[in-house]
C-alpha cells in the first residue's frame, strides 16, 4: 500500500504543479500539458520574446559580443531573433510519458540479454552445488541479519553474487543476481503478495549502493576538466559506506536484530577494514592507473566467476549448456515481467520532471536556506540527489550539468564536487523498487521505501557534511 499511495501522489502532484503553472504563470508553460506527454529531451519550449530595448543591456552586450552563443542563466536560454527581437526558452531535459513508456521496454529488451547470461551461469552455479557452497561461506553473518532464513539455503548466495556486483560497480550483472535472490527469497515468503523481512533487508541493502571504486564518475570528472578527478574517490567512498550501514540499522531496528553480535561486528569491522587498505593503495594511483585496475578488478572477476563455474560444472558432471539454457529461458520470462511495473514507475517519474516539481523544490530550498543566512553552495548540487532515487540517467545529467556550469565554477567547484559524491551514495530507489519487487510480483512492500529513502538521507547528510570537510 505504501508504495501505491507515493505512486499516485507522484502522478497527482505533478499534474497539479502544471495545472497551477498555467494557469497562474502562463509565460513559458502554454504548452506544458503537450510537454508532459509527448515532448522529447531537447525540444525547444518558448517562454517570451522582447524587443532589444526592454531586455537588460549585461544581456544584450554578451549576445552582441558572442555571436550565435545563447545567453544561458539558471538553465533558461535567451539569444537573439533578428536585430530588434530577443527569444528567451529552455531546453525539454526529460521525456514526456509516450517516449518513457517506450524507454521503458527498452530498457527489459536490453536487459534481457544480461538476464539470460547471467541467470544461465547462475543456474549451472546451482546444480553444480556452488551457490550453496556460497551461502555456507557466509552463513555465519548473514544468518543472523537474516534470521529467517535456513542455514545453506541458496538465497544467500545469490545475494553475495549480487553485493560483490555492487561493490565492483558491475550493474548489469548485479541487476540479474539481485532478481535471482529476490525469487530465492520468494520460495520462503508465506504471503507471496507481502514483502518479507528478509526480502526488505537485501533490498535496502542493495539500494544504498556500496561501490569500491566510482570508475564513471571519476572518468566524467576527467572528462569535464577537473583539476584532480580523483578528489572525490574517498568522500564517495565513505558517503556510500555509512549509506550501507544506516540500512542495515534502520531495517535492524525495525525487524528487532541485535546488530552488536560478536559475528557482525567482525564481519563489519573486517570490512571497512579492507576498505581502508582499498582507499590507501587506489590514493597511491594516478587517474588512468585507476581506471585500469578497476576494469582488471571487476572485468576480471566477472570472467573468474564464469570459468569457475563451468569447471565446477564439468566437474559434477552435469550437462552444463542444457542447465545454462535452463536459466537463460528463467531471465528472459523475468525481464519481460517486470515491464509493467517499471511502465509505471517511470510514468510517475517523467511526469514529476516534465511538469517542473523537482524545479520548484529546489527553487524553494535555495529560498528557505538563503533566508536563514546558511551557506547555500549545497544546495547547487543537491538536484543530483533529489532525482538518483528515480533515475540514475537523469542524476548522472545533473552531475555533469552541475560541473559544465561555469557559474557555478566548473567542475573543481563546491557544488560540482558534491553532486559527484551524492551520485556515488546511493542508488536508484524507486527503481530497485519497480524492478526487484515486480519481478516477484510484490504489491505490499511495507516499510522498504521509507526505509530505503532515510538511507538515502543519510548518504546525502554524509555526503554533505564530507564535502565541507574536504573541500569547504
């Protein structure tokens, strides 16, 4: 019910937000309705025309002193239409419901090849006895942040093959091992309409998106000019790692598990342990040896994991092609299940962007942190991290937008430093929350996007405070 109720107050704040704006602020939203449901990114939305004498003399000197560079402020556009007319508009940035729709099959259609790749090895993995083999090695700590769970049973294995996906950065192949677990942890569920306890933890888990090493945000860095790119590898690193934790606690408290258990604490401790060693070695690394020894990390992972696989299989002695076509059928009917539910995700979305209520949002806190006499730099780079839990595209666009907007100060800015470390701290929650969910045909989801969503707070109150400790 919970997920329902945001799902159909996204849609009725959104259409309300548009029918305000035009009728209350005309210019510039006439056609806002037809923006909602057909626009594409990059169309051109008109807001006014004046004549050059009416318009701010700083506005017309850049214009006649950059010829055919449009004046740009706060993402609005004015250039010049003939010698006595100015042409002020902005730029469509998100798709209107008819494109989302479609973009949203096309994003099952592409991921029907990884599902079936990957649920195919899982399924050799399976009979080849390695996922049990898996979830004995971690049985110690997971059984007791998933008490529900039976000793050895197969789940935890594929949530082990779905985290070290994670931390490797490798979303394609933790999107399937994530599904598989979720289906695992579907066998247990006695109210297969209500999501179980253990299926909120991995979830929650899942969505605060521990990740070793943000290969992408350091390679977009270097690519818009930042003196240092990797500046923000340890800010990301400790942002997306007290995300993790505040998850597990969160969830913890609310299914009542004793976090101080000597297991999980060793388990924790050890961890962030080989974190820091990770940190101290990846400082000692310029930008391109990072990039190196990430692809080799993860790629090469990936490719141990494949061969292992079938010498385990080939070892039992099963036939291990029938058993990868076996899985491979399992992720395609998977990936063509979960249409439905991320159609309708991301309608809620694209409604929400196109009719500009992430706009008045941050428009409002700029306002209320202004007028309390705060420092308001943050708040420059906080639209990555009001849109990462709906679209992980559309968050990476902010990022990018933020460190190109030489008003802001280019990417070496405050604002473009934070938005990179609010894209490395969390996940896409309401994504995770369409796909995983639906692919098990959850319609009670309980507490998990509450829950999900206070991490998500955490990672950017995190983030932050480590932005202002490193760079304020």
């Amino acid at each position: 019910m919970a997920l329902s109720r945001i799902w159909s107050a996204f849609i009725i704040i959104a259409i309300a937000v548009a029918c305000i704006k035009s009728v209350f602020f005309p210019a510039g939203n006439r056609t806002i309705f037809t923006t909602m449901v057909t626009g594409k990114p990059g169309d051109t939305i008109s807001i006014r025309k004046t004549a050059v004498a009416e318009t701010d003399a700083k506005i017309v000197a850049f214009l006649d002193s950059n010829k055919g560079k449009p004046y740009v402020e706060n993402g609005i556009q004015t250039v010049k239409n003939g010698d006595q007319e100015l042409h002020t508009y902005r730029l469509q940035t998100a798709e209107g419901i008819v494109d989302t729709c479609q973009t949203a099959v096309t994003l099952c259609l592409k991921l029907i090849g990884f599902m079936a790749l990957f649920m195919g090895f899982m399924s050799i993995a399976e009979k080849a006895g390695g996922i049990r083999f898996l979830s004995r090695l971690i049985g110690p700590f997971f059984s007791r942040i998933f008490p529900e769970i039976p000793k050895g049973h197969p789940s935890m294995g594929h949530m082990v093959m779905n985290f070290s996906a994670n931390l490797l950065g490798l979303d394609n192949a933790a999107t399937p091992f994530g599904i598989k677990a979720m289906e695992s942890l579907q066998e247990l569920n006695p109210d297969k309409d209500r999501a179980s306890n253990s299926q909120i933890m991995f979830l929650c888990l899942h969505a605060s998106g521990l990740t070793l090493i943000p290969v992408s945000i350091i390679a977009l860095r270097s690519a818009a000019g930042a003196t240092n790119p990797m500046d923000i590898f340890v800010p990301c690193m400790i942002a997306t790692f007290f995300a993790t934790i505040a998850a597990m606690i969160i969830v913890s408290v609310k299914q009542k598990i004793n976090l101080f258990q000597p297991v999980i604490l060793g388990w924790v401790l050890g961890i962030s342990a080989l974190i820091a060693l990770l940190v101290v070695y990846i400082k000692s690394l310029d930008t391109d040896a990072v990039q190196v020894f990430s692809g080799m990390l993860s790629s090469g992972i990936i490719l141990l994991i494949f061969i292992l696989i079938i010498l385990a299989g080939l070892y039992k002695k099963i036939d291990v092609f029938s058993s990868f076509i076996d899985g491979a059928k399992g992720g395609f009917e998977t990936a063509v299940k979960i249409i439905p539910y991320l159609v309708g995700m991301l309608v809620a979305i694209s409604l929400l962007r196109t009719s500009g209520t992430f706009d008045a949002v941050i428009n409002g806190m700029k306002t209320l942190f202004a007028a309390m006499g705060s420092d308001t730099r943050f708040v420059d780079g906080l639209p990555t991290a009001l849109v990462k839990p709906f679209s992980g595209g559309a968050a990476r666009g902010m990022m990018v937008d933020t460190m190109k907007n030489p008003a802001l100060g280019g990417p070496d800015s405050f604002p473009a430093r934070l938005s990179c470390i609010l894209q490395g701290s969390s996940d896409t929650t309401f994504y995770v929350i369409a796909v995983y969910f639906g692919a098990v045909s959850v319609k009670n989801t309980r507490y998990a996007v509450g829950a999900m969503l206070l991490a998500d707070l955490v990672g950017i109150i995190t983030s932050i405070l480590l932005c202002y400790f490193f760079f304020g």
